[in-house]
C-alpha cells in the first residue's frame, strides 16, 4: 500500500518552488499537486493521457476545447488525453490534485 499526507505533500510542493509536483507514479496512474497563484498563466501543454482535476482549493477558470467553466473548491474535471485545455481568470490560488491514467508521459515514450 502507498499512502500519502496532504499537508506533507503541499510543503514539499512548496519547498520545490515549482508549478507542479508529482507524487504518485506507477505504469497505469500518476499524481502530483499543481498549484497556480492568483492572476497567473496555466503554462501547460495538451497531455498524451486522459486527466483529472480535484480543485483542493480556490477559485478560476478552465477553458477545455471550446467549453469555459468556473471552477472552486470541490469541482472535479475530466479532460481526455490530446485536448487543449487551460486554466486562466484565477481569483484566488488554485491548488489541484491532478491525476493522469495512465502515468504522465507514458504514452508514445
């Protein structure tokens, strides 16, 4: 079994100094935190895996496709695998638990 602390995951997160910690991965899932600061740019690119997000916390957007919605604390969002997709407008800091089926960058690798 593997078993994880949130509140352990978002110090390391936040000694890392980066967008994006990845803390789970095995050949069919991965995991990790993304956190994006209020007003900030989603830097991220379309991803070869289908993913979900689990907003821990704030407050913003997510253009996926053509479709925007608002997203907050507890809004879960599936995005397949290849679709453009972004978060922007971010009122307030956006911490993501983000999950990827299968593992991130396992696809074509």
């Amino acid at each position: 079994m593997l078993a994880f602390d949130l509140s352990a995951i978002e110090e390391e997160h936040r000694a890392a100094g980066k967008l994006w910690l990845e803390f789970l991965r095995v050949p069919d899932l991965s995991m990790g935190l993304y956190v994006l600061p209020a007003g900030g740019v989603d830097p991220q690119q379309p991803h070869t895996e289908d993913e979900i997000y689990y907003v821990l916390g704030g407050r913003g957007h997510i253009r996926v496709a053509a479709e925007d919605r608002a997203i907050e604390t507890g809004s879960i969002v599936y995005v397949g695998a290849n679709v453009e997709h972004r978060f922007h407008n971010i009122e307030e800091e956006l911490r993501l638990l983000v999950f990827f089926a299968p593992a991130e960058g396992s696809v074509g690798a």
